[in-house]
C-alpha cells in the first residue's frame, strides 16, 4: 500500500521552461512534505520541505505547492537548467507519531539543453 | 566536518558470508536509518534509531540486523547474505527539522 504516490516515472522538459513533478499521498496524519534530490551513484540530498500548515514554500528556483484537501503537493522548478536533471524524491511524515519519512518511488527529470 | 560516511563503498559477497556495514555522522544527531535502494522501488527503510541504544524496524528488516554502537555510528549487519539483498544501501541521519541527511551510498552485489 503505496501511502506517497509520485505516479510519473519520468519527465523530460526544455532547458529554461518550468519542471512540475507531483506527488499525492493518502494518510491525512502526514503534516511534514520533503523533496529529496538524487544524482547516479550518489546519496539523496534534500531540497525543499512544507509544512502542512503552509500551502506553499519557495527557495530560489524551486517551490513547494501543498494542497491539503487534494493529498497533493507539487515541487515546480523555474527556469529548469540541465543540472537539475536527476531523480527527485517526494516523502512524508507523521511528526507526532515517529520519525520514519514514508517514500515515494522517484521521478526522473530529464532537462534538454 | 564529514557529515555521513559509509564503509566499504563497493562490496561483493558470496551467497552465505557475512559482513557489517558501517555508517556513522558527526553532526550530532539522535536518529539513524539504513535503507535500501533498488530499480524501480524507491527507498525502503529496514531498520531506524530514533535515539542512542533503541532500535525499530522497518519495512523490510528480514535478513538483517543493527546496532547502535553510540550516538555518532549505526551498523547494518548481514548474518548470511542472499542474491536478493544485492542492492545499494544507504545510511541517513535526520535534524530536528526532519531534514534527513544521506550518506554516499555502498553498493553490495551478492553472488
């Protein structure tokens, strides 16, 4: 049972146009949203998180959009650079309950030059 | 200030042996998470330390087992390794904000 679903494997956009990957979740008990990056061959590393009291958050060229009553949040990505192209991680918690992050399974972003 | 290291990076047993990997963080965190990665499934938990001297499981645990040596190193230990643990695993310590903070991966391949 698949509590954090990022239903889109890959995606592939043009260098400088926007990059939206989604993720949806089904446990309402989730109150705390991160995005991790992954290169090949190397660790996750984080990126942006929301709480779920906030329906957005921003960093630079990357920001977070929650949306409570959906079970959906969005990470958009403006301009998308080259660099970015990597696998990003959506993942959830219940902060009250434990520290165990639920994963989803990746989208790999692929920017063109 | 290394943040969190692995040992061995590469690894490659034969169906049966044993061997322990190693992880451990300088940045003074309480809690500690060996996964999994393999194609297609994302990152699978298989065991947590949410503080020095406790230990949980998991998703998938079985064939496996920790130690929370001290607050600085967390073990991951194969007692009879399987072609099905070949994989890369991944050790990580989280900051209050639950920010979790990766290490660079070893990468096991079992014969």
């Amino acid at each position: 049972d698949q509590q954090v679903k990022q239903n889109s494997p890959s995606l592939s956009v043009q260098e400088g146009r926007i990059s939206i990957l989604n993720c949806d979740y089904t446990n309402s008990m989730f109150d705390y949203f991160l995005w991790y990056k992954k290169y090949p061959a190397e660790g996750p590393t984080f990126l942006i998180s929301i709480s779920s009291i906030k329906d957005k958050n921003e960093d630079g060229r990357f920001t977070v959009f929650l949306n409570k009553s959906a079970k959906h949040l969005s990470l958009h990505i403006v301009p998308s650079q080259p660099g970015d192209s990597a696998v990003y991680f959506c993942a959830a918690l219940n902060a009250g309950n434990n520290r165990k992050l639920i994963w989803g399974l990746g989208t790999s972003l692929a920017v063109n030059p | 200030n290394a943040g969190v290291t692995q040992t061995p990076k590469f690894q490659v047993l034969k169906t049966g042996q044993s061997m322990t990997l190693q992880c451990a963080q300088d940045m003074n965190h309480n809690s500690m998470y060996w996964y999994r990665q393999d194609p297609g499934m994302g990152l699978r938990l298989i065991y947590y330390s949410a503080s020095e001297g406790t230990t949980d499981k998991g998703e998938v645990p079985n064939g496996y087992n920790v130690s929370r040596l001290n607050k600085r190193e967390f073990s991951l230990r194969l007692e009879s390794a399987a072609p099905s643990q070949t994989s890369v695993y991944f050790c990580a310590s989280m900051f209050p904000d639950y920010e979790q903070y990766f290490g660079p991966g070893t990468r096991l391949t079992v014969t």
